[in-house]
C-alpha cells in the first residue's frame, strides 16, 4: 500500500490517494459479481447500478468493515476523525451512456453538506475508467458546500442555466460554470478518500463500455461515513 495526499483549490481541501489498496482485489470483485445484477437506481443521481452492502451479506460486508478499519490511522491523521460511523455502502457500475443523463448528472456534485462526512471510493475495474475530478463552482467561488452556502449555491446555479445549460454528456475539465483543481485517475485497486461536501465528478472517457456487468464494466466499492461528533 503506497499513500499521499494532495490539497486541492484555494480551500487546501486534503484528499488522501492510495495505491494496492487491498491485498486480493481479484476477490472483491468476485464478491461484487456474486451479488450481481445490481439493481436499478429510482430516487438516486448516481448514473447507474448500486447494490448496497449490508451487514447481512457475509463476506462482501467483511472488505467493508476491514476497508473502515485500516483508515483508521489515515482517517485521524488527515482529517483529526477519532471515531466514525458508516453511513452506507455498496458496489456500483456506471451504465447511463451520455445521451440518457438528467440534468444534475451532467455536472459536479457533492454528497453531504456537512464537515462530517467522508467518501471512500474504491476503484476495482482493470479497464480504464476514466477517474474523478474535484472542482470549483465559478459563479459562487465554493469548492466545498455546507448547509449555510446551500442558497447562495443553488441560486448561483440557476443563473448559470439561466445564462446556458450544461450541455449533454458527463462533466470533464472546466465548463458548465466550474473550474477543475484536481483530477486523480482511476486505477485498479486505488482507493480515494475526500470529503463528501468537495464538489467532485466521475470522468468517464470516450470509449466507455456502460456494461452492468461487474467483471467489465466500471465497478467500485463505495464506502460512506460520518465522524462522530463528541460533545
């Protein structure tokens, strides 16, 4: 296992980058194939298929409490978290090709708006896969959201569509109204952690193959958690 991390964007948000994650990613991505077909998403932004990861399903559940507990170190020493909660996990393929994307696929987002929450993401797809990117919203200056900036952000953001909206296809570099600070591309068995409140986008390459199935498409293991907070 080989760990850095980088600060992105005038913020200095830390976001932790390890390489050989785990020692057998061959057999997380059994586990994910087993739990195949993944079901539809309804409710959900995420393009594609998520099967989530409950307690119930033995070993699958093992890699994510094993995942949790190696973090552990990383996770106080970044970001000072002494005591965390997982919030979800699962395993998931992008399947949406370009032309089927809403209108919020097609640009950043952020997962949690609070100071709290982390992402781990877990690449497990030997093809390229394009990777992730984290980025500023331009008309606002936020890299990183939080329940006091969400008006201003969401009223910055129907300017911009005021003003053109997004094209259609998913998020790469800068446009649609944001600047990227960092792009990290997605190799088997790296991981990424980040806070859930960055501003952060999949980047999904040209030559994409949208499959559902987890031995071939773009299959990662994604992982929630929120620090608890003691009084």
């Amino acid at each position: 296992m080989s760990l850095q991390t980088i600060r992105v964007g005038e913020e200095q948000t830390p976001i932790v980058v390890i390489d050989n994650f785990v020692q057998e990613p061959d057999r997380i991505v059994e586990l994910a194939a087993e739990l195949a077909p993944f079901p539809a998403q309804t409710g959900h932004y995420y393009p594609g298929r998520r099967r989530r990861i409950t307690p119930q399903d033995g070993e699958s559940f093992d890699y994510v409490r094993s995942v949790c507990q190696s973090l552990t170190g990383v996770l106080h020493g970044v970001y000072g978290i002494a005591a965390y909660d997982i919030l979800d996990a699962g395993f998931s393929v992008i399947t949406t090709p370009p032309a089927e994307l809403g209108p919020l696929q097609t640009i950043p987002h952020f997962d949690y708006p609070d100071a709290e929450s982390f992402a781990i993401l877990h690449y497990l797809s030997k093809k390229p896969a394009g990777g992730t990117g984290f980025y500023r919203h331009v008309r606002s200056g936020f890299e990183t959201l939080s329940e006091a900036r969400m008006p201003h952000y969401a009223y910055a953001r129907e300017q911009d569509d005021l003003q053109q909206p997004p094209p259609q296809g998913y998020h790469d570099g800068d446009g649609n109204g944001f600047i990227e600070l960092a792009k990290v591309e997605a190799r088997y068995n790296r991981a990424l952690i980040y806070p859930g409140r960055l501003l952060h986008s999949g980047i999904i390459p040209d030559n994409f193959n949208y499959s559902p199935d987890p031995r071939v498409g773009r299959l990662t293991g994604n992982i929630f958690v929120r620090a608890r907070v003691t009084p």
